[in-house]
C-alpha cells in the first residue's frame, strides 16, 4: 500500500534552485526559465517530495491536504 500525496508549486516564488528536481524528478521539472514545471499533481514519492519541500530555498513547495492509500 503507498501513500498518495498531492503536489503544489508557486512559480512565482521560485528561484529555479533545482533542488526539487534532483530530489524527485518523477515530479519536478525546470522549464526554459529555470523554474519549476510540476509534473504530476499526486504522487506516492512522499519522502522524496517532503524533501524536496524542506530544501526549497523559496518556500515555492507545498504538499495538499488530501492524501490516501492506493494499491494494497
Ligand atoms: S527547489 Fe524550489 S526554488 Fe528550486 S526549482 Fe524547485 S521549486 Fe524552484
């Protein structure tokens, strides 16, 4: 069973520090601008996405309050 959280990103914030990317880059890209593209709303990479968030020099990160369990 895994854990379903969902993703937000601010590109306004960002600074294009790509530590998002290199953390989880199932879930985050950079677009031509450096900043960051989401390419996925929900995922079950949840340690790596919490990283991500912690490490985010702009606070540009945030987890959505709905999560579930898949799968089982
Ligand atoms: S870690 Fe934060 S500032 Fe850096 S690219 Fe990702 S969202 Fe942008």
């Amino acid at each position: 069973m895994s854990e379903v959280v969902r993703v937000r990103t601010d590109r306004e914030r960002c600074v294009g520090a790509g530590q998002c990317v290199l953390l989880a880059p199932a879930v985050f890209d950079q677009g031509r601008d450096g900043r960051v593209v989401l390419l996925t709303r929900a995922t079950t990479a949840v340690e790596e996405v919490e990283e991500a968030v912690d490490l985010c020099p702009a606070q540009a990160i945030g987890l959505g309050g709905e999560s579930r369990r898949v799968g089982g």
